[in-house]
C-alpha cells in the first residue's frame, strides 16, 4: 500500500496536468470523444487491456495482478454540463457554454493515478483491476447503457469501488455511508395545454403561462415533510419554456425538473403529489396538465462490508479523525446501477478550496482543491487492494 501512495504522490503533477486538461476541454454527455482519446492515450502507456464497450465514448480496461484475488471495478464519470464558466484559473473551459461544474474533470484524472500507480506495483498486487471511465452521468443514462452493452458480463467484477469530489467539504475529509447514501433521481417534464391567444385580451382561465407559474410554485411542495434519516428529498424546476413573441399566448407550454427522493414511501408519496398538484392546477385553471417522466436512477446503496472496506483504507490516507459517517444527500449518481448488481461502496472527498471560493456543484463558480486528487486517488487505490485481496 504505501509503494501505491508514494507512486501517486510522484504522479501528482501529472494528475493535476491531466485535470487541467480534461477541465479546458469539456464534453456534454454522450459527446466525450476528446476525454475518451485522452483516456485512452493515458492507458496505452501502460500497456493496459482495452475491453470493448456498446458507448460511443467512455472505456474500460484491465488489470492483472501478480497473485490470485478478486476482480475489483473502479469507477470515474467523464461529462461535463451546459453551464459557462466564470473567467478564473488559466485552465477555464475553452468551449462556449460548456464546463466540468461537478468535478468529473477530476474523477477520471484520478482514477488514471490510481490506474497508473496500480500498473506500476502489479508484481505485488492480488486479484483484477477493472478502470472503468463511464460517459454521461449527468443524463443518468451512461452506467445503464454501459451494463445493457454487456460490460459486466465481460469483466465480472465482484466488487466496485467509486468516488465523488465534494465541494462543501474542505481537502482532508472523506464520507463513507452504509445504506443509501445518495438520492433516487428522476427527471420529468410537465406539459401545458390552453387556449393561447392575443396578448392584449390575456384570460387567466386557459392561460398556460399563469398555470405553469402556479406548478412551479407548487413544485417546492412536493418534497415537504418527505425526509428519510432526517434529509429531506426535494423536487426542483430546471428549465421552463413557452411561447414565440411578446403579444402572444401561447397554447402550449413545458417545465422540466427533477424530483431527489430515497426509498419507496418518499418516492410514493411524492410522485403523488405531483400527480395531485397537476390534477389541482388543471381544474382551477382550465387548462390540461400532463406528466412524463423521462430518465430516472436509483439511489446509491453503499455494501455495509465494502463500506468498512473503504473507511479503513480511507483512514490509511487522511487519518481517523478525516473519516466520518456522512448522511445521506439529495444529489444522485448512476453508480447506483453499479451497486444494485455488485457488491460496493461510492465515496465523498473533501475538494473546497481552504479560502471558501471553491462554489456549489452545478455552479458557473465551481471549483476544487487539486490536493483532493491525490486523496481520492489513494482511497480507491487503497480500497482496491483490500476488496482484491478479499479483506
């Protein structure tokens, strides 16, 4: 383990090197051919396996070691958002419109340390390493596409192992949850139906544009009261549109949002809310409101075995008192459809900036310490070695 820890520590520059990279050339999900070559350019110096996947971009290879154990995945995102920078670091996206605003940049940066420190030490090394880079979380749909394309079929891992960078958290701190850790996600779009007509004699009955104020003012309500381990889940609108010219009402109208809720009773009751709200908004408004839900992943649920795996190797790294049992947050990951099938644990690192500049995640101001590369880069190494080794 600290031959692993001391190789990263001389890859870090390189790490961060790499990070900067991926962070100045972002990719929409499903879009990510520049960072898969990357990838793949990384991985080919180290004379790693390719192993074929159904995705236009994202790869995965293998690794194996020196002694007999368990096949272990090691997972990364590699997407970006449609979100525009703030000016800031010499390394700011490059591309109009688009940036790595979750820290994806520096998910795939370190797992490439981890992969390379791994390769390095593979003479004492138990059991398999699968690195798995994965397209297009940000639209819940990369992990199901890659596992419906046959991935798990080919590496049979029996264990998996991921993390994310988190903003609010200083470098120094890393969360382990047993259970749910993280939200089930689905995302949906409301759609309006009315009468449309002249702006100059605008109706309140039929008018689609008061009705789809009254649901997003509703929306907030869905969530309320719904809490699990003390969280409470939450509903939100994220993009609105109607209509074509000032003088005009429209006659259609759309919302989508995203509703964060974590076990079958909140997902129940919330999705009958919506239900509700828009079944009240058609009849007090005279127009008809319909309801799709479009893509959906399940709640991230840690392994408690491959949970303590983690934090042992995580107090290895940052110390014992860096490791805590962190709740359950409303965010979501589709490394949840890794962990309904494989045995796991997804993982917080602490990633804000000691000066508090470092922003919310989904924010044009988001931003990390690069010091949390390496910690993150160790854990999943370190977690690695002892889910292979079967300890």
């Amino acid at each position: 383990m600290d031959q692993v820890y001391a190789e990263i520590d001389a890859l870090f520059d390189h790490v961060v090197d790499v990070r900067r990279d991926l962070h100045a050339h972002p990719e929409l999900s499903h879009d990510e051919h520049r960072t898969t070559a990357l990838i793949r350019h990384e991985m080919s110096q180290l004379g790693l396996d390719e192993v074929p996947v159904a995705t236009a971009t994202g790869a995965v290879f293998t690794l194996e070691g020196a002694r007999p154990g368990k096949t272990v995945l090691l997972r990364a995102d590699i997407d970006a958002l449609p979100i525009t920078e703030y000016a800031g670091d010499s390394f700011i996206s490059t591309t109009e419109g688009i940036m790595h605003a979750c820290g994806h940049d520096g998910h795939a940066a370190s797992l490439l340390g981890a992969a390379t420190a791994l390769t390095r030490h593979a003479d004492v090394l138990s059991g398999r390493y699968v690195f798995l880079f994965q397209p297009a979380e940000e639209g819940f749909a990369g992990a199901s596409a890659m596992i419906d394309g046959g991935i798990l079929d080919l590496v049979r891992p029996d264990a998996a192992v991921g993390c994310h960078l988190a903003s609010p958290a200083p470098v120094g701190l890393v969360g382990v949850k047993t259970g749910i850790a993280m939200a089930d996600a689905r995302s949906f779009t409301l759609t309006v139906a009315g009468l449309g007509g002249h702006g100059a004699a605008a109706p309140t009955e039929g008018n689609v544009i008061v009705a789809l104020a009254r649901l997003i003012d509703g929306l907030g309500g869905v969530a309320t009261g719904l809490r699990f381990e003390e969280v409470e889940c939450s509903c939100s609108a994220g993009i609105v549109s109607a209509g074509t010219a000032a003088n005009v009402i429209p006659d259609r109208a759309h919302l989508r949002g995203t509703l964060r809720t974590f076990d079958d009773a909140t997902t129940s009751a919330a999705l009958e809310r919506i239900d509700q709200l828009c079944t009240a908004v058609s009849s007090s408004m005279g127009v008809e409101v319909s309801v799709h839900y479009d893509n959906h992943t399940p709640a991230v649920c840690n392994d408690g075995a491959m949970a303590k795996v983690v934090a042992t190797a995580a107090q290895g790294v940052v110390g014992t008192a860096g490791v805590f049992a962190m709740p359950p947050v409303t965010p979501s990951d589709d490394m949840s459809e890794f962990l309904l099938r494989i045995p796991g644990c997804y993982f917080m690192v602490g990633a804000g900036k000691a000066d508090g500049s470092s922003g919310m995640h989904h924010h044009p101001g988001f931003a990390i310490d690069e010091a949390s590369l390496a910690v993150a880069a160790k854990v999943l190494a370190g977690a690695a070695i002892q889910m292979a080794e079967g300890s």
